[in-house]
C-alpha cells in the first residue's frame, strides 16, 4: 500500500496523534477511551515535568487518502542513561492498522530519530518512561486493563518480532481473589506474628498533611525501586504533578505507609479501577468527573476492582515478611467494602521475591507485558 511518515509539528497532526487509538480500537470491547485530555497533557513538553530531563519527536503514518494509519514516538530519556549509562533510546504510543511495511516505517523513523542521538538500543513501548504505562500485552487479551495499565491488540507482538525485535524483559500482573483464599487463616496468623516481632504498625495517608506525606512517599517510592531493572527515579517535580493528578482519585483506606518501632519502612499506593467509569463515560471526561464526584466511595465494589499500583518497602525492612503484612491489609480491605478482585501489576518476571509473595496469596497470574528491544 501507499503511506507515507509524517513529523507531527502542527496542532491539527497532534490532535490527530492523540485521535488514532479511538478510531483504531473503536470496536473492540476490551480497550479502555481515557479521556483524551489526560493523553494531550501527558505529550505536554510545558506541562509535563518529564521533557525537563527528557524529549520526545512524533511521528504518524498516513495512507494515499491522508487517513492516519499508525503512529509512534521517539523518545530520549536523559535520566534513564544518568542511571543506567547504557545508551539506551526508545519508542512508545505505537499503534498501527495490521500491515508489516507500515510497522517497519514506523520502527525505522523512531530507530533513526535515536540513532542520530547516539544510542545503541531502542526499547519499548514506553508511554513516555517505565513510570507510566509501558509494554505491549502479551497474555489476557479477554479483559479490560485496570487503570494506568494498557492493552494492544495481540498483532503489535508479531510486528515487533518481525522486525527484529528480542525480547528485553516481561512483566507480570497478578489478579487476588479475596475471595478465594482458602488459607487465609494461617496467612493471618503469620502477619500477625511478623507485626509483633517488628513492632509493625500500618497507617493511612493523611490527606490534610498532603504536603508532609508526600515527601514520605517520595523517599520510598526512589529508595524501594532504585536498583530494579530500568527503574529511574522521579524527580520532585515529576511526583508532585503526579499527585496533583492522582489526589483527586485517591480513597485514603487505600494508601498506606508501614512503620517498624515507629520509622518509616514503606508505602503503598492502591486504586479502585477508574478505568470502569472510563468505559461508561466513553472517553467523555464531564461523565467521568460526574461518577468521581457523586460515587467515588462505592467504586471499588461496583467495579469489583482495585489495583496496587506501587508497593514498596525501604531496602532494610525486605525479607522480613512487610509486603506480606501489606498485602494482608489489602486482602481485609477487600473483604470489609465488598470489592472481590485487586490486580498487583506491573511486576518483573525476574523479581523472585514478589512473586513468591504473590503465590502465597493464591495470586493468579492473569496477564502478561513485553517489553522488546533492538540494537541500532
């Protein structure tokens, strides 16, 4: 077919950048239509602290007729080669109509955009950087994704592939059934003893002292993660424009910090599924502020879903059964509002650790991302 790749350098290209994805996965029931304010503030180089240390080149693919057939980003992440001096470049908002040759030209624009930059890797797909939605799916192609985790159609991996992509890393998302554990008990009864020897106690996050607490959170979140497989770590202004944006969805039952002998070991940070309301409001963001406002405290079970999306524990306090102890909590919290199901995600295929955690739970491995990678 005829196409051609465009450089985005005007509104009217942008605006459609953003558009693509909700006509190409117009029909399919699982795809979740994030109102597309929250895209165009995220692609915001004035807006969005990441293009401080970080840039960005948009590209789209057209057809004969100028109809948008795909589109990609390049993306230069100065903090993640600071920390991982790997020189490591990367792609990400792929979306393309199943066709190979327009894949490739998509793939090649991104490669050499990089390529110019001096990096020797592409990696991807990172929506902009491992602190956002990342990876292609690869397993659970039946289900919607829970909120700020992504779904592809499953012909994205065979385009990858057939480029020459490898594989760089999977990552896993564990569903809880709080239902179904049949030895909760016991479970219970070793958490409890645990608290006891640590002198553990676990509070909620303090909305009146935002300020306070999220330096809190900030300490663990750069801490907990900072030696874990493409981790790079948030700058202040990085966190704080991701609680300005959060703190309106936060349920202060679902945000915790643990604390050993009184000292800060941990935090975790869990959300009912705001993609549920995303999908019944189609996109429309004054529908969606109408359920945040007037039934936000019975999301969680009327979706029947929440999700943990950090948790994490201070380097001294690991091994020790915390995350158990955390994950306990959440189980409780469950049962108590009458909300069945919690998704812990994204976790590394390699992360022996959380993983045990997660089958001592009676997790359920339900789906499954990849992230590829190609040399230059």
């Amino acid at each position: 077919m005829k196409f051609q790749i465009l450089n985005v350098n005007n509104k009217k290209d942008f605006n459609r950048f953003i558009d693509f994805p909700y006509q190409l996965y117009k029909d399919n029931p699982y795809w979740v239509p994030v109102p597309k304010i929250s895209v165009k503030e995220l692609l915001d180089k004035e807006k969005n602290p990441f293009y401080k240390h970080a840039d960005a080149e948009l590209f789209l693919a057209v057809d004969e007729n100028n109809n948008v057939i795909g589109r990609i980003a390049a993306i230069r992440n100065d903090l993640h080669n600071l920390h991982h001096k790997d020189k490591t470049g990367f792609f990400g908002f792929f979306e393309c109509i199943d066709n190979q040759e327009v894949a490739n030209a998509l793939f090649d624009v991104a490669k050499d955009w990089l390529k110019k930059k001096g990096f020797r890797v592409m990696r991807g797909p990172v929506n902009p950087s491992t602190n956002d939605e990342i990876g292609f799916l690869l397993e659970g192609f039946d289900d919607s994704p829970r909120i700020m985790m992504t779904y592809t159609f499953p012909y994205y991996l065979t385009l990858a592939e057939n480029y020459g992509m490898k594989k760089a890393k999977d990552l896993y998302a564990y569903q809880l059934d709080s239902l179904n554990q049949t030895d909760f008990d016991r479970i219970t009864k070793l958490v409890e003893s645990i608290k006891k020897r640590y002198n553990i106690t676990i509070r909620n996050i303090n909305l009146k002292n935002f300020a306070e607490e999220l330096e809190n959170f900030k300490y663990v979140y750069n801490k907990a993660w900072e030696k874990n497989w493409g981790f790079v770590p948030l700058t202040d202004e990085e966190i704080d424009y991701m609680a300005k944006n959060l703190k309106p969805l936060i349920d202060p039952e679902w945000v915790i910090f643990i604390e050993a002998d009184g000292k800060l070991a941990g935090a975790a940070l869990t959300l009912p599924d705001y993609n549920y309301w995303f999908k019944k409001a189609n996109g429309n963001i004054l529908k969606f502020i109408y359920y945040l406002i007037f039934k936000k405290k019975v999301l969680a079970k009327e979706s029947n879903w929440t999700r943990v999306v950090t948790l994490g524990l201070l380097p001294e306090y690991r091994g020790k059964g915390f995350d158990s102890v955390m994950y306990t909590y959440y189980i409780h919290k469950a049962l108590e509002v009458g909300n069945r199901y919690g998704e812990a995600s994204w976790l590394l295929e390699d992360n022996e650790m959380i993983n045990r955690g997660m089958q001592l739970l009676n997790g359920k491995l339900y789906k499954k991302y990849r992230l590829y990678e190609i040399e230059i």
